[in-house]
C-alpha cells in the first residue's frame, strides 16, 4: 500500500501529460480537416496568424504571443511551397510584433505572383498591418481596426521621443534621450520606405507616399484603432466582403487562458440545434466538442495542401519540418 501511495505522483503527472497529448491531437486534426475542407472550397493555400494568451510549460503560465522570427520562419517556408498560380489568403489576428519578421512575411507576400489577401476578423496591429499593406486586399469584418506602425524605441513611441529632442533645448536633454531620437529618426525614415515599397503597385505612387507618412509618423498613439472608413480615407484598398468561413475559421483559436466569459451569447438556431443534439445522444450520453492547445502551442497554424500531404511531410524520420506544424 506504501508503494502505491509513493506511485501516485508519478501516476498522476503521467496521467496529465497524456490527456494534453490526446488533446493535442485532438486539436490538430480538427485543424487539419478545417483548413483542407476550406482551401479546397476556396481553391488557395490559408494561412493563420492568430496571436492570443497562451499557457506556456507545464505550470501553464499565460503568455501573450506576438510575430516574432519563429512564425516568419514558418510563414515563409509555407509561402514557398504554394504553387505561384496558387492564392493566398491570410487570417491575421495579432496585436503585432518585430519589425524584422513582419517586415519579411511581408515582402514574401509581395513577391508572390498569384492574387494575395488578407483577412482581418477582429483586428490586426502594428506589424500585423504593416504585413496587410503588402496584400493586393485588405478584408476587413465589421468593427475590425488595423493600427500605425510608427516604430517604438525602448518603450517609447520613436515619434513622441524626436519632438522632445527637438523641442526641448540641447542642453537640457540628456545624451539618452538624444541617441533615442536619433535611432528613433532613421526608423521612422525606414518605416515609411518599407511600408511605400510594399504599397507599389496596389495604390499610385503619390497615395503610397500620403499612406506611410500617416501610419508611421506617430500622428496617433501606437494603439488607435483604424476603421474601414478611415482605412478607405487615407487610401488602403479595403473592403467589407469578409466570408462567413473565414470568420468561423477563428472559433479554431479560443483563448483557453480566459476559461471564464462575462458574455454570453446563444444564437436561437444555435440553441435549437444544440438541444436536437442533446435528445439525439440520449440522457445517458454526453458529446463533447471543441479541444484544448497543446503544451506550449504556437499561436501560428496552417493547414496543408490536404491530409496526404501532411502524412507525406510529418511520417518517417529524418524527413523536414513540415511548415504547419503544431509546436
């Protein structure tokens, strides 16, 4: 009896590390089917980028994602392996990121020949935008916002930190502050040059010009959200013809941190449905839906070409990292 009571421990920890497995297999073949039954239904490779509160290791501990070098490694092998006649359509979700991994997603999807979109659910910030600008569309639902990419300088809007350098007399202002403003300069200078580089071709030049000033001149704090109406002022080519598959794609990607929701909502043919359901399974049945991240799950995920291909790409070893992957 001792020993079992010394087992249990271990018995346990191995009982949690199998239910997140089970789950994480769960999750990614409910991935699998809904990505391969939508780009066969839309005749293009889809590609996630759904940044949300994460739990990392096995405490769980909350982490909000962000783009970072990992996700534009991914972005751009699977950029790579899409036919060039092949479209693409992203779902971007992201509060943003690093310049550097945004600003390569998003001159892949400027290099790509066929017809290139992007998708915004609910909002797309920051770098998520700067990656938007290089789509021949912007698809925005209602109520979705895209953001400025003015760059930040250690924690301060790069624009906000020159005006005080200029403003301010010389010798009040410290060196700090000076050399902030002096890298804070050539990011912005920088910034407009990318985001103009990427709008070739979707805008005139002159619209181009008037578009990166806006977003990247710190005319509006880092965080204010630009509406369809506004998007469409300033210029960027955007519209409102957001597909109903796209907008259930983001019911893949709940935010398991969150367990608990002030808000409730139960569609009247949802409801129906669901007690249709219930009677069907009987009083003794239960059917469980949905499923849980893995342990230390990315935030990106796209699915595959179709289901042989993802055997073709994960089975056996010594073959490559497939770009969807999971973790």
């Amino acid at each position: 009896m001792d020993g079992f009571w010394g087992l249990l421990p271990i018995l346990l920890i191995l009982l949690f590390i199998l239910s997140r497995q089970i789950a994480a297999g769960q999750r990614h073949s409910q991935l699998v089917n809904a990505f391969s039954k939508l780009q066969k239904k839309r005749k293009s490779r889809i590609i996630a980028v759904v940044h949300r509160q994460e739990p990392m290791g096995l405490l769980g501990i909350p982490m909000l994602r962000y783009i970072d070098l990992n996700d534009a490694e991914d972005v751009l092998e699977a950029i790579r392996a899409t036919p060039s006649d092949k479209p693409l359509e992203f779902v971007m979700h992201t509060p943003g990121g690093l310049v550097l991994p945004a600003l390569q997603i998003a001159r892949a999807i400027k290099a790509h020949p066929a017809k290139t979109t992007i998708f915004v659910p609910h909002y797309a910030m920051s770098g998520g935008t700067l990656i938007a600008l290089a789509a021949d569309e912007i698809v925005l639902s209602d109520h979705a916002v895209l953001g400025p990419i003015d760059p930040q300088i250690g924690g301060l809007p790069a624009a906000s930190v020159l005006r005080v350098a200029q403003e301010k007399p010389i010798q009040n202002t410290d060196d700090y502050t000076l050399v902030l403003a002096d890298v804070g300069a050539m990011a912005i200078t920088q910034l407009q040059s990318a985001a103009r580089e990427l709008l070739t071709g979707t805008v005139s030049e002159n619209a181009a010009i008037a578009i990166s000033e806006q977003l990247s001149s710190g005319r509006w704090t880092h965080d204010y959200p630009i509406h369809f109406a506004e998007a469409r002022e300033i210029g960027l080519n955007v519209s409102r013809s957001m597909p109903q598959d796209i907008m259930d794609l983001m019911a893949l990607f709940p935010d398991t941190i969150r367990r608990q929701t002030g808000v409730k909502f139960f569609p009247e043919d949802a409801a129906r449905a669901r007690i249709r359901q219930q009677e069907e399974a009987g009083p003794h049945r239960v059917t469980m839906t949905g499923y849980a991240p893995q342990e230390g799950a990315r935030s990106f995920s796209l699915g595959p070409w179709n289901p042989k291909e993802l055997r073709e790409r994960t089975g056996g070893e010594g073959r490559r990292r497939a770009p969807w992957r999971d973790n």
